[in-house]
C-alpha cells in the first residue's frame, strides 16, 4: 500500500513541479530581459528550467543528512541530464515529425559543439573529481567555478540581444483570455502567471511571481524527496537507485516542457541547447552548491566504498552516454526519426541496467565490473590522492 501511495506521490509531484515552472520561466525571462543573450541563456533559462533539480539536491542532502542523501543528490542531477540528453531531443523529434511540422530537425553545429564539449569536460572533471572517500566545501566550489568559466565563456562569445524582445510580446496576448478561467481555479490547477499577473507583467509582481512558484516547487521537490525515501524503504532498494530514475524523469518535466515549445515554433537550436545547457547547470551548480553549502555547516561527506562505487559507475556511464549522444547529434546535419530512435534506445538501456544493478542482476554486475575497472584506472590519474 505505502509502494503505491509513494509512486502516487511522485507521480504528483511531478504535475506540480510542471505546472509551477511555467510561472517561474515567465517570471525568470522577464527579470533577465535586460541581459544579453549569452547570460540570460546560462543563467536565466538554465535555473528556470533546472531548478527542481537544484531543490531536490538540496532536499536529499539537507533532510537525509547523510551519505544517503548525497547518493540521491548526484543520482538525481546524473539521471536527469541522461533523460536530458536522450529523451528531450528524442521527443523533439518526434513530436514536429509525427505532427508533420518538418521531416528533419535541423541544429546549428555551432550550438552542438559549443554546448555538447563544454558538458563532456564538465562531465571528465566530475569524474576525476568525484573519487575520494570523503567530500568536502572545495568540491562543491570547483563545480561551481566549472560552470561560472561556461557562464563567462557565454558572455564574451556571443552578441546582446534586445532587438528580438518585442517577438515575444507577441505570444502575450494568447495567455491574456487564462486570466478569465477565475482566480480560484488558477490557484488550484497552479496557474500562477494568471494569479499574480493582472494586466501586464512588470518588476513588482515578476518578483512575486517568482518567489511564489519557487515555493511551490520548494514544496514539491521535498514531497518529492520524502517519497523516494519511504518507497526506497519499502522496496528495499537504496535510495540512489530510486533517485536515478524517478526522481530524475520528475525534474526534468519543465526542460522537456520548454524544449517541446521551442521545437514547435521552429526554435530546434534553442530546444536542443536547452537540454545542454540544463545540463551543465545540473552536473556544475545543481550538485556543486548544494554540495558546497552542505559540507560548509555539517562538515566533509563520509561516503561508503559501495556509495562510492556507485558514484563513480554513474559518472563514467553519463559521460558515455552523452558522448553517444553527441556523436548522433552531429554524424548527420538533419536528425530524423532513427537519430531520435537510437537516443530512446540509449535511454532504455541506462534504465534496464539501473534496474539491473538495484536486483543484484547477474549482467549488470558484469557492466558494474568493467565501468568500475575503467574507475580504478582513472584512480591512479588521481594524482591528489
């Protein structure tokens, strides 16, 4: 009974985390109109569509409070930007060739390789990073610091925008008729844009807007937390393994959301770079604060071999994974439905082997030898240790 009250609850949590972001994206973009283009898309977007990850890392470390916590953490942020990498372009395309929108998504190989090399280096130094028995405040700020230099290398490579605002007042006036639906039903269905919105959006309610729908996905993302923690209890399965699927698929609604309205106005860079992006904001800033806060109050993170091992597995099977990813991204210029075909496989495969690994399964243990074969070579590069 509890198994099915805590998938019920994740599955809940996912809808409000969904509906809430809507609001906090519209809020984001218009506080960050002012910035240019480079900033707004590695700082603005990126935290407004991976904010649940950051509050659900906070969640699992800070209520958990113990290298359990930081499994869940590094399983979210890990899993989530393999459903990114995968799942997200894979329903791109889909989704605008089944509607016969286009029979292609075409994206710019600049914003392919700009984005995909910058997450593949983030996701090397994780790696090596990421070996140690223990954790500490200097993790959590090299992570940091990982994604200020892709901040600041956005800012110094690409030109400020402002011409292109007055396009997106535009698409206003279709959400003017929401307001009319009553405001206890927007609060209800947590349309919140409609709620602190009256007319036009301006700095005094964008603030409240944003500080309401951080709320709810605060609330949310600690439900969400919690019910990871009893369904791990009851199934007997390390929190880690739950984290990675589950907890992951929920806070990734918001970059899927976002990449699907992006992809039917013709918008492919931007659908398929939010993804990246989100990306590199998880494995940099959504584990490397939280991480960094963590350690600075309670001290470093003591972590068991198994914790350990596990960690390290799932960081070399997310670089792999994105490196394939990658390489079908640009092995042709137009991806059709077989580039998003082999990304669900990819998909499936990462999914069939955590579930493999949380029942002891006897080919996956086969898997968990070589990846941690190839962790034990990379520990001897580890010259800190």
């Amino acid at each position: 009974m509890l198994t099915l009250f805590s998938i019920l609850l994740i599955v809940l949590c996912c809808i409000i985390i969904w509906r809430a972001s809507d609001g906090f994206e519209a809020a984001s973009e218009y506080l960050g109109r002012n910035l240019s283009e480079g900033v707004r898309g590695a700082t603005i977007n990126a935290i407004g569509s991976s904010m649940p990850e950051l509050f659900t890392t906070l969640f699992f470390l800070f209520v958990l409070k113990d290298r359990d916590g930081f499994a869940g953490g590094i399983g979210t942020t890990a899993g989530s930007a393999i459903f990114n990498g995968m799942i997200i372009p894979a329903v791109v395309i889909l989704v605008v060739v089944l509607k016969r929108v286009t029979s292609h998504v075409e994206v710019s190989k600049k914003v392919l390789l700009r984005d995909g090399i910058s997450l593949l280096i983030c996701e090397l130094v994780l790696i090596f990073l990421l070996g140690d028995n223990s954790l500490n405040w200097t993790h959590g700020l090299i992570l940091m610091g990982l994604y200020a230099a892709y901040a600041t290398y956005m800012l110094t490579s690409m030109k400020r925008s402002g011409e292109d605002e007055e396009e997106e007042d535009e698409d206003d006036d279709e959400e003017e008729d929401e307001a009319d639906a009553g405001f206890f039903m927007n609060l209800i269905t947590l349309n919140l844009e409609p709620v602190f919105v009256k007319d036009k959006i301006n700095s005094k309610n964008g603030w409240a807007l944003l500080i309401a729908t951080m709320l709810v996905i605060g609330g949310a993302c600690l439900l969400l937390v919690k019910s990871c923690e009893w369904l791990g209890d009851e199934l007997e399965i390390p929190i880690y393994f739950i984290a990675v699927i589950l907890a992951s698929a929920a806070t990734s609604v918001p970059d899927t959301i976002l990449s699907m309205k992006d992809a039917k106005k013709g918008n492919y860079d931007d659908a398929v770079s939010n993804a990246l992006g989100s990306n590199i904001f998880d494995v940099c800033f959504a584990l490397g604060f939280p991480l960094f806060l963590f350690t600075i109050f309670y001290g470093p993170i003591a972590m068991s071999p198994d914790t350990v091992q596990n960690v390290s597995e799932l960081r070399i099977l997310l670089f792999i994974f994105t490196l394939l990813a990658f390489i079908i991204y640009i092995a042709k210029p137009k991806m059709g439905i077989i580039s998003a075909v082999l990304l669900l496989l990819i998909y499936v495969v990462f999914t069939v082997y955590i579930f493999g690994r949380s029942v002891d399964s006897g080919a996956a243990a086969e898997v968990s030898s070589w990846l941690e074969s190839i962790n034990n070579y990379i520990d001897t590069l580890r010259f800190w240790k």
